[in-house]
C-alpha cells in the first residue's frame, strides 16, 4: 500500500532533521563552584542580602540550556556540562586542565578571583566567569582566555555614581568596613567619586563586633554625624549595610550595599521581558533570578549562541563566536564582550529590593561608540596586557 503523499513528506523531513541533527557537534562543558559554599550558607540565604547569591549559579545555567533546546535542535548542535566543585585554586587549575585535555568547550567559573585566574591559566579554554567582581581581573590580572559576565566592581559604582549625579547628591559620605575586600572595593569608590565630580564629605571605617570597647564603630548615628547628601556604604559581608537605612544621623538616602544596590538583575526589574526570565527560574529552581543567576544565565546563553553559529566547530570556530557575538538578556539592548578586557558589556540595575529605581548608562551619559561602555573601564583606561 502506498504511503499518503503528506504522510511521506513528513517522514522525509523529519529524516532529514535527523540527519542535519547528527551532522552537528556535541560540545561539553565544565562549571566550576566552590566545595562548600559559604556564600550559600543557610543563615546568609535566609537574610537575602541585596547584591547576594540566592542559591547555586549552576541552577541558572541550566535553565539557559534548557530553554534554548529547540534552538540547539533546529541547529543541529548539543551542549551538555558537568558540575566539578573545587576547594582552592589548585584544584581549580586542574579542573581547567583535566577539560581541555577531554576536548570541553569552555569552562563556566562561579569562583573567588583567586581562583578564577588559576582556572583560566589551567589551559587555553574560554573561562565564562559567572561569580567574580574584581576589577583586577579584568585588569592588571587579566588572561587572554577570560570572559566576565557578572558586573565588575567599577560598573556597580559608575552606576550608582551617574544615578548621583543625575540626582545632584553630590556630598558623599563613605562607610567601610574592615575586610581586605572592602579595603579594595572602597578604593574603587573613591576613584569613580573623583571621575564624576562628586565630593568625598568624609570617609570613616565601621565594625561590627561583640567587644563593648568597639561598639561605636557600628552606631549609625556617630558614624553619619556631619554634613553630606548621601551615605555611601562599602559592606562585602553586607550585614552593617542592610541596618543601615533610617538609621542615619540625618534624613539622608542610603547606596552601595545598603539602600540603593547596583545590581546586574532584579527579580522586580519588569521591562523587556524580565519577568518570564524571573519565572523560569522560579519554576525551575524554586526561587527568583538574583543578581548572581542572571551571569550563569547569560553564560548559558552565551554558549548556545557560539554553537548555533558554529554548530559543527571545531572548536576555534566556536570560540572566536563566543567572543564575536551579540546577546540578549532581556535588558532591551544588544550585549557584547569587550576585547579589550573580556567584560560583558549591560547595562546595571539601581534597587532598593522593592522595586527597580533606575538603569545606567543613566540618560545622558553618552559616549563615541557605545554608551555602554560609560559603565566600567573604557578603552583608554586598558591595563590588560593579555588582550590585543
């Protein structure tokens, strides 16, 4: 009996798919986290501290996969990954070295900077970094086979600097605690304070601690005393800076780690899509995308990208579309890397938790080329040595 003529036409088609489907590549990937995380530690998730993880990264890498399989399908590629936790840098390193010796794609890093860099120099394999804000490594410490897809330390405060302006809250009084990183991260406060004009009313250090001879070094109202339009708080642990809005000596609105956060994602943000972003996640997860999903989500969608455009590799082809492509992670612009550092360039959200207060580049703030690039370091300002 002859097969009906629409019937055998589907059959062919669908042949042929399967063909095209088993031309394509399969390309593998490793994502690292941290063994252990302290960062996901009960009692931190339950506080949610803003600017935070919410839970593990690799959760919204997954989705990024997933959602995409029908794009991978139609291309004809695969991208499957393998989570390896990692206690320190050597492990990290060697993490890096064991997938490019069995032909990964790319390694995903949701690790400490230190151990990015080891990740990094484990092999020649893109490093997608999902986890690190240090502006260190995508400067002077910067490796040629590195990608930032979490804001940098720089891009959070330019941030919140042009929002400042924007506002004329120029007075800035800083707070900042006492950990090396915050050490570190309010010497990028300074700078970005000195590049918008904005004026340092006093900086003072804060501490949080059972001895009764330091308790002065926590009261809100000793330290805000004085003149200023703005308390600007530098809290990597970010305990200090969520008690600190109302509290202070005078009516003044709170920024950096407390009040009013830069973050890369808001499960509030409501535009271009955001909240069916914010609900696969939910649904998946059992949580709203954070500041710290949004990264492995846009790693995820990055790699989906590179193997559509280079579905049959070899893997130098999906590597130079790793870094040549253009994104969208449903900020309402197109996203890209910039060669000259590695970073994903995106705009930033300003939130206070309840809702999305605004986005830099903040409306006039422009630049030559591309005014996305008013957010971190510019071209000009090039410390890596490793990128041509």
């Amino acid at each position: 009996m002859a097969m009906p003529r629409p019937l055998r036409g589907f059959v062919l088609a669908g042949g042929l798919l399967a063909a095209l489907v088993a031309q394509g590549a399969t390309f593998k990937v490793t994502v690292l986290a941290p063994q252990d995380d302290s960062r996901l530690s009960r009692s931190r998730l339950e506080r949610g501290f803003l600017g935070h993880p919410g839970g593990p990264a690799v959760d919204a890498f997954k989705v990024a996969i997933g959602e995409a399989q029908l794009e991978l399908d139609a291309a004809g590629a695969r991208l499957e990954f393998e989570l390896v936790p990692v206690s320190d840098a050597a492990q990290a390193r060697a993490a890096a070295a064991r997938a490019e010796k069995a032909g990964h794609a790319a390694v995903v890093a949701d690790l400490p900077a230190a151990w990015t860099i080891a990740a990094a120099e484990g092999g020649k394999l893109p490093v997608l970094n999902v986890g690190a804000t240090s502006d260190a490594l995508r400067q002077q410490d910067c490796r040629r086979n590195l990608f930032h897809l979490v804001p940098s330390e720089r891009m959070r405060a330019d941030a919140l600097a042009q929002f400042l302006v924007q506002r004329n809250w120029r007075q800035v009084l800083l707070l900042s605690g006492p950990s090396d990183a915050d050490r570190e991260r309010s010497a990028t406060v300074q700078a970005t304070l000195r590049r918008y004009g904005l004026k340092l009313a006093g900086s003072k250090p804060f501490k949080l601690s059972a001895d009764p001879r330091e308790r002065d070094l926590a009261n809100p109202v000793l330290l805000t005393s004085g003149s200023y339009d703005v308390v600007w708080v530098v809290d990597s642990d970010g305990e200090f800076a969520a008690s600190l809005p109302y509290r202070t000596a005078l009516p003044r609105p709170v920024v950096g780690d407390g009040g009013l956060v830069a973050v890369a994602w808001s499960p509030k943000f409501e535009r271009f899509g955001a909240p069916q972003v914010t609900r696969r996640l939910t649904k998946a997860a059992g949580r709203p995308m954070g500041t710290m999903d949004w990264p492995a989500w846009m790693a995820g969608k990055a790699l989906v990208a590179a193997a559509v455009a280079a579905p049959k590799g070899p893997l130098p082809a999906l590597h130079k579309a790793l870094a040549e492509g253009e994104l969208d992670g449903s900020k309402g612009v197109s996203m890209s890397f910039r060669p000259w550092d590695g970073q994903l360039r995106q705009p930033v959200l300003l939130t206070d938790g309840g809702s999305v207060v605004a986005m830099a580049p903040a409306d006039g703030v422009l630049h030559p080329k591309n005014n996305l690039d008013t957010v971190g370091a510019d071209e000009p300002e090039k410390l890596c040595k490793a990128r041509p």
